[in-house]
C-alpha cells in the first residue's frame, strides 16, 4: 500500500528581531550616512568600514553594503581599488571645469524648458519652486539641497532632451557638498534675492521666453558660482581635507 508523501511547507517568514522591514535597514544607514556627509561632518576621504558601521548601526553588512552602493550612485562615496569604501573628495583642482558645465546645464535647460515645456511641467517645476522656498525659510539646508535638484531637474526634463537631464542630474548629485558651502556663506539664511530668481527663471519658462530662460539660467549659475569661490577662499573651510580625487 502506498504512503502519501508528507507535503513540506515552507515555514513563514519571522520578523526581524528588531522590528525593522526588510530593505528598511539600508534605508536607515543610507539617510544617516548621506546626512552626514552632505553636512560634512563626515570629511571627504574618511574610510568607510563595513563591519564598523554594522555595529554602529547594529545590523548585517548587507544593508550596510546596499546604503553604500546608494551612496557611490550619488558620487558622496568611493571604492578604491583595495576595495575600502571613503568619503569621496571634494576635486577643488576641478572645479573650475565643473563651474563651466554646471553654468552651460542652466542655460541650455532652462532654455530649451522655455521652448518645449507643457502644463505637467510648469505644476511640477511650481511644485519644488515652493517647496524650495519653505526649505529656505527654514533654513533647512538639507532641505534645500533637495529641493532645489528637483526643481532644476523638472526644468530638464521640461526640456524634453533626456541627455541634457542626465548629465545635469549628474552635475547636481556631484556638486551637493558644493552647495553645503554655499549655503554655509550666509549661515543657512540665504537671501530672498535668491530665492526670487527661481520664481523669475518659472516665469520666463512660461511665457515661453527662450532667451530670456537662457540669460536668467546664467545669472543664477554667475551668482552661485562667485559666491562658493569666494566662501572657498576663506579660512573658514582650512579645516575640511578638500584633496583630489583618487
């Protein structure tokens, strides 16, 4: 007589000791890191030990790696051919050359947002153009950092040329340490100058106004760029290791 094979099931999936979701850990170490070194309190070239930062955050390697590999996406971290993670440097030797695309990505994409933009576009670009202005009134600078990569990047894709936006998200994901000191010459209180010039460059994208989009875009990046020259020239930034990059 035959015997039923005993069906296996599989035993139900037990919930993290800590309470935590799964992907909620890397998350958690993802925010935290990134604020940490978009604030700069973690310096450029700092290592970034795996099993350190598991028992800091008490957790496996796997969220930690996962955060890392966040991290690198955005430019703020680096693995170097030893395989060490650190801080990636800030290449003030560079900058320069980073200054001239970033003022070229401003013109060309609020130029082309002038010409081809659509009635999603203007609700999205007015969305972040607010959201920018509470962050600034709050001196948020985290805050604005974000904010003011998405508005530049609904103005892009406004445009319509998916190579202009993916190289600007590129410049603008690089370049966020940059802002941090920017934000840091006026201690985080930015003047409402500033903030008016999004509320101006949105106006001439509406009215369709190419060239005037294209000379308000180079204005803006013209004052961004003096004034994080000028705060780089102080003192006040002799303490963070800005090396080259490796």
């Amino acid at each position: 007589m035959a015997t039923a094979k005993t069906q296996k099931t599989k035993p139900a999936a037990e919930a993290p000791a800590n309470g935590r979701v799964r992907g909620q850990g890397a998350q958690t170490v993802y925010e935290r890191l990134r604020q940490s070194i978009l604030e700069l309190e973690l310096e450029p070239g700092s290592p970034l030990d795996e099993s350190s930062l598991s028992e800091q955050f008490e957790m496996s390697r796997t969220p930690i790696r996962e955060a890392l590999v966040r991290l690198s996406g955005e430019g703020l971290v680096t693995t170097l051919p030893n395989r060490n993670t650190v801080v990636s440097t800030i290449d003030f030797v560079r900058l320069p050359l980073y200054f001239e695309a970033l003022t070229l990505m401003y013109r060309v994409t609020t130029r082309s947002a002038a010409v081809h933009r659509r009635p999603e576009h203007l609700l999205a670009i007015r969305g972040f153009e607010g959201a920018y202005s509470e962050a600034v009134a709050r001196r948020d600078a985290l805050g604005m950092i974000q904010a003011n990569r998405d508005f530049h990047m609904a103005i892009a894709e406004a445009g319509g040329n998916i190579y202009f936006t993916n190289l600007f998200a590129r410049l603008l994901d690089e370049g966020r340490r940059i802002l941090r000191l920017y934000y840091s010459s006026f201690d985080d209180k930015l003047p409402r100058q500033y903030v008016d010039e999004h509320g101006a460059m949105v106006a001439a994208i509406e009215a369709g106004d190419a060239d005037l989009a294209d000379r308000l875009g180079a204005e803006h990046a013209a004052q961004i760029v003096r004034q994080i020259q000028s705060y780089i020239g102080r003192d006040t930034a002799a303490h963070i290791s800005l090396s080259e990059a490796r």
